[in-house]
C-alpha cells in the first residue's frame, strides 16, 4: 500500500471519528435545557426576552437570568416538556455581559452585542437616505444590511460581510413565504411575457382604446381594475400593473403615475374590504390585544372579552384616515388632471414625448427585450390575455375560499373562511394556472410554437430579476431590524406620558416610522396592536371601552396602527409591496418612492390633523372624513397644476 493511500485512509478514519463526536455533541441538548433564538444583539435601556426550554427529565427547574455583575434581571420556572419566556429583561451597558441564565442545577451562557437602541435605526434609515440620495437602490439596500450584519458580528467587518450573506440574505430567499412570493410573481412575469408574445396585451391596448381614450379615463381605469382586486394587495399590484401598463403607455402617461396609482389602490383597499386577505389577520391581532388587555385589568375582564374583534375591526374601518384618503385622492388627481412636486415633472415630461420613465431610469422589469413584443403577423385578440389573467383571479378567489374552508369548517361565515385561508399558496395556484391556461392558448390557436411559448415565458421571468434582486434585499434588511431591535426601539418610545387625546396622533406616528424602518405593515401590526390596546385601556380606563364616552380613542388607535402601518409601507423604499408596484410598473424603484413620497405625506398630515387628533376630541369620523376630503380637494387646487397649464406657460 502506498504512501498516499495510507494517508487518505487515516484522514478517512479521522473524518469518521470527527463526525460521531459531532453528531454525538448535537444530540446532547436534547436532554438539556436550552435558550431557544437567543438574541445576537441587544440594545442598551431596551426591554428584550428570553426564552428557556426546561430539560424533559426535570419536572421543575427555577430560572434565574443573571449579569456579570452579579445583577438578577429576571427569574421565573420552566416544566419539563415546556418552555418559559422571560420579558422585560433590561441590559444597562457591556459591563453586563456575559449573561448568565441558570435553569436548576444548568447554567447557560449568552454573549451578544450590546450597542445603542439609536443604532438599531441606522441601518434602514442609512439605506433610505443613500437609494433617495443617489437613486440606486441596490447598493443602498446592501449597505443598510452590511451595518445591520456589522452589529450582529460584534462590529467585526470582515464578519459582518459573512453574516451578511449567510444570516440575512440566503434565509430571506429560503423563508417559505418569500419563496412563495418570488415563484408567484416570476410566474406572472412569464404569463405576461407569454401574453404580449402571442398578441393578447396588445389586443387588450386595442379593445380598451375607445374607453380609455384620454390620460383622465386611463387612469379611472386603473383605478377601478385596483378597486376590483381587492382580496390580497400583492395579487393586485402585479395584475393591475402588468394589465394596465401598456394602455397607460399608450396614453402617455408616466410609469410613475402608473406606479402610484397601483401601489394606492393595492394594500389601502385590501386592509379595509372584509372580505380579504388582510383581514382576517388583523382580526386576530385585534383579539390577541384585548386578550392582553384584560390579563392586565381584571376589573373590567369580561367585559373586554366579550368583545369581538372583527365587530371592532368594522367599528374602526370609518377611522382608517389614511387608506379611505388615499383611495379617495387618487380618483381626485385621476378627475382633475392635477399634480404637483416630482410627479407633476414626470408627467410633464410624459405628455411631451419626454419619455415615460426618466432618461437612465433603472427600471424594475425590463420591458425592451423583443420577447415582451408581439410576434409578428400575430393577430391582437384581447381574449389571449383576457382569459388567463381571468384564470388567476377565479384560481386565486376559490383557492382562498377552498383552503379557508377546510380550516374553520362549512358552517362558518364568509369572513372567516377568507381570514383563515392560505394566501400564499393560493396565489402560487393561480399564477401557475394563468401560465398554462396561456400556453394552451398560444399553442392550440398556433400563435406560438411550444419552443417559442418557453422562451416567452422564460423571458417574461428574466424581466423580474432585478425586481427579485430588490425584494430579497428589502427582506434582508428587515430581517436585519428585527435582529437589532429597530422594532423594540421605536415601541419603547411610545411609553412615555402624554394626554389620552393625542393616543391615536402618537400610535399612528410611531406605526408609521416602525413601516417606514422595517419596510413591513404586518410586521408593524404585530407588533404595535399587542402594546397599543392594552396601553389605551390602562390610560383611559372604562370611558375608551366601544360604547364609552372617549371610545373614539380606543378605535382611533385600532385604526391608528392598520393606517400608520400602510402610510409608513408606502413611504418607504424597503417595502416590498412597493417594490412589487414598481416591478408591475416597470417604473423605476427610486422614481417610484420619490414622485409618490409627496402624495402619501400630503394625504397621511390631512388625515392626522382632521382624522386621529379631531376625532380624539369630539369629531364624528364622518365629518373627518368628509372633511378631510375637501382639504385634499382645496390642496390639489391650490399646489397642482395640469399639464395643459404647463404646456401654456411653455
């Protein structure tokens, strides 16, 4: 035997050896206790908490979480089989560290970083400046997950660029619902690279010309096609926009205007219409909140339990200033013509044969390459389009109807078989359906060979990838917020003192900069109803209860959180439905958030000042709305202009 093959066979005996040691390591926290998702990062003065899972063969064990200082930050007992979590835990500065969890006769060690609760903002806020600043939004959202990961690696560069990599992005794709997203819109990217290939979408452009004939009745189109999506935002921002796209190209107006148009009738009417995808889990935030709230006050328990949550969520829907606004001023800029700040330039710019996007535009979908053209000699029959994007809604509204049945049983009403549904496998349904109900079309009238229908449905899905590449990021970096606290910080700031009146004010506000930050609505809402309920029923006791005499500020908070949420989400640039509004757009990420910015901040102050501070004082909603409607109409004719202004003036 030879040198070599000796050497190889001893490394092999080593390998084995190494690998039982190992597998018998892994195997021994199964007996043990353990800290499950321990944090990687705390933050200084912010509240955080542990989790203890008890060891199977110790009935009871005490738990103790100590400092290094030999200071106790909370105790409690974990059961055998069972798990304790320890909230409030508090660490002051580095000094603390290491952790000391003592669980029985265990002890466990925890080590994170410890950093300022300020930090945990610096990356999103960094991201949104840099994207705004220079208008590219790659390397913007890579920097702001490079400074999150720098945290979680202890401040280590060469680390954080690791960690990077494989704590934030590769888990963002791999996480089931990010996947089900990406397969879902790579999917209608390619029905619609099928679509335009075999004549539809241009057979739609021709069947609509008539109606949608001037930019005013394009517009009230889209409006109305977002207005008729309204079971799930993501299924209505990607069908509306790859719809409408080459109709509105045709009436020259902006893909930013478009972009604006789809991301405002997507989540805004998806979070107010019953019957939803949105609905349902907030139904369940809403019950978790007044579970909370009457643990927390004994007194008026049964009272708050004999609530329910969805007669709440109806009794907050005319609250929901922001939403019911937005709706309502985009048929206003849509009737009138009007607009101001950069969207008013870029509709300028579209009018006058400048271009639909800005010159150098990244635009999230590329819609130049020949696959995204018609072939030629191919008749334009809009059925060729019209029938799949039909499939995908009808697949989508059985498949929520199906899948929410089989969990609440065929005697429950309607809402709650929509609230219990599975909307990310429905919309996977429903986009693969609309792909083979468009080739079977191409192929079976002969439009398309079956070669030629893959390669359009290869390039309608190679026409996502930067689009993808954004969300992903996007997902990172509120993966990246979540680890360092971003959340836990901007709550914390609402614990201080302020009058009951201005409850619905401060809730919408942090909601909206917890969105904003995170770049998540439903991430916020998790969050912010739990602490918001059971905070405005300690403050104001019995009066906030429905039927009270102050309970406009219970359901002006309610409400405060699902519309700051939806604000914030569409302020920010790490969002991913308005990442998905551009990529149906095919506008440009950046132009996108920027020519929208003004709009959403315009609509979110009317709302503030008219709707949350005017109904904590005394205001019907109605009024508030109607109220806040005509300021909106007032605004637009003072600050927006037409183009037929501009073209005059020029």
């Amino acid at each position: 035997m030879s040198e070599r093959s000796s050497s190889i066979q001893l490394m092999s005996l080593r390998f084995l050896v190494y690998a039982a040691l190992a597998l018998s390591v892994v195997s021994l926290p199964v007996g043990a206790q353990e800290l499950v998702d321990p944090p990687s990062v705390v933050l200084r003065g912010v509240p955080f908490e542990l989790t203890i899972r008890g060891a199977p063969d110790v009935p009871s064990a005490w738990v103790e979480v100590r400092t290094s200082t030999d200071r106790t930050l909370g105790t409690g007992t974990v059961e055998a089989h069972a798990s304790v979590r320890l909230r409030d835990l508090v660490v002051e500065s580095g000094d603390d560290l290491p952790l000391t969890v003592l669980v029985g006769d265990a002890s466990l060690e925890l080590d994170p970083t410890v950093t300022s609760g300020w930090y945990s903002i610096v990356p999103p806020i960094v991201a949104i400046a840099l994207a705004l600043l220079f208008r590219e939004v790659v390397t913007a959202l890579f920097a702001g997950v490079w400074l999150g990961a720098l945290a979680m690696a202890g401040f280590n560069p060469f680390s954080a660029t690791a960690r990077m990599v494989d704590s934030f992005i590769a888990p963002a794709i791999a996480d089931v619902e990010h996947a089900s997203i990406i397969v879902f819109s790579l999917l209608l990217g390619g029905m619609v690279g099928l679509i335009s290939r075999n004549g539809g979408t241009m057979g739609i452009v021709e069947a609509v010309a008539p109606f949608a004939s001037t930019p005013k009745r394009g517009k009230l189109a889209t409006w109305a096609a977002g207005m008729a999506i309204f079971f799930d935002d993501y299924a209505n921002t990607l069908i509306v926009g790859n719809t409408m796209r080459p109709i509105t190209d045709r009436l020259k107006i902006s893909r930013e205007k478009l972009a604006y148009l789809v991301d405002s009738t997507a989540a805004p009417v998806a979070a107010i219409v019953p019957i939803s995808t949105w609905v349902g889990y907030e139904i369940s935030l809403i019950g978790d909140g007044f579970e909370i709230a009457a643990q927390q006050t004994p007194a008026g328990a049964d009272q708050l339990l004999a609530l329910s949550p969805f007669g709440i969520f109806v009794e907050t829907i005319p609250f929901l200033f922001y939403p019911l606004l937005a709706i309502f001023f985009v048929v206003l800029t849509s009737v009138t013509d009007r607009d101001f700040g950069p969207m008013l330039k870029a509709e300028q710019r579209a009018a006058r044969g400048g271009g639909l996007h800005r010159p150098g535009a990244t635009l999230a979908v590329d819609t130049s390459s020949e696959v995204m053209e018609p072939k030629e000699g191919t008749p334009h029959r809009w059925l060729n389009a019209g029938i799949p994007v039909l499939s995908v809604v009808v697949v989508v509204l059985a498949g929520l109807y199906s899948s929410g049945r089989a969990v609440v049983g065929p005697d429950a009403v309607l809402r709650d078989v929509f609230g219990a549904a599975d909307p990310f496998a429905t919309l996977l349904w429903g986009s693969l359906t609309g792909v083979i109900v468009a080739i079977l079309l191409s192929v079976g009238q002969r439009l398309l060979t079956l070669m030629e229908s893959i390669e359009a449905l290869v390039g309608g899905m190679r026409s996502m990838m930067i689009a993808m590449i954004i969300l992903t990021l996007a997902w990172s970096l509120g993966s990246v917020t979540e680890v360092i606290g971003t959340s836990d910080f901007l709550a914390m700031l609402l614990s201080d003192r302020f009058p009951i009146q201005l409850m619905p004010f401060v809730i919408f506000v942090t909601s909206a900069a917890m969105a904003f930050a995170t770049g998540t609505s439903w991430g916020t809402m998790a969050i912010m109803l739990p602490v918001v309920i059971p905070l405005t029923v300690t403050l104001g006791g019995p009066d906030v209860y429905p039927g009270g005499p102050m309970d406009a500020v219970l359901l002006g908070g309610i409400a405060s959180v699902l519309a700051g949420a939806i604000f914030g989400d569409h302020c920010s640039p790490i969002s991913d439905t308005t990442v998905l509004s551009s990529t149906a757009s095919a506008c440009d990420h950046v132009d996108h958030v920027r020519t929208q910015l003004p709009y959403a901040v315009v609509v979110g102050v009317v709302g503030i000042l008219i709707g949350n501070i005017g109904t904590a004082y005394g205001l019907p909603p109605w009024l508030a709305i109607i109220g806040g409607a005509l300021t909106l109409v007032v605004l637009l004719r003072l600050i927006g202009r037409s183009d037929l202004e501009l073209d005059t003036q020029t």
